[in-house]
C-alpha cells in the first residue's frame, strides 16, 4: 500500500497546528493553570523561579504554530517517503 507522502504530511501538520493552537490559547487565557499542569508533567521543580520570565504573547504563540507546523510536516513526509521506499523494496 503507497501512501501518498504529500497529503499524510498535510494531514499530520494539520492535526500538530489544531493541537498546538488549542494549547496555545489555553496557555493564554489560563497562564496560572496551566503553568502549574506543565511544570507538574515535566517535573518543574523550580517553575515558580521562572514563572516570572515565561510571557505568553501573541507573537509567540503564532511562531511556535508556525514551526510545530512545518517540522510536522517534515517529520510526517518522511515517515511516509520512507514507509514507501522500504514497501518498494521488500514488496518484491
């Protein structure tokens, strides 16, 4: 089975930018909240001593859309490229 590389990579981008874009603007509209669930899920002992440093600006978050996005897409177009080159040469 071939999967086209382009439209699995779109797809998986599109996903990665829905979730990012969520979290985003829950980080926005909850900073408290939600710094304390991420400092608790990645074991943050010191987030309060950096709580004051971390600015969740508009900017910000539209720049890690960008990126998350666009290293999904890479990451997902060369899953499928490589899914496709080795069902080519085992296929025979």
């Amino acid at each position: 089975m071939k999967i086209y590389a382009c439209s699995f990579a779109i797809a998986g981008a599109t996903v990665v930018g829905l979730i990012y874009t969520a979290l985003g603007v829950i980080l926005k509209m909850y900073p408290a909240q939600a710094l304390k669930f991420i400092g608790t899920i990645h074991m943050l002992p010191k987030l309060d001593y950096i709580k004051s440093f971390i600015k969740v600006t508009p900017q910000a978050i539209t720049m890690g859309i960008i990126t998350h996005t666009i290293f999904a897409f890479i990451v997902f177009w060369c899953i499928a490229m490589i899914y496709n080159l080795l069902q080519k040469l085992f296929h025979k």
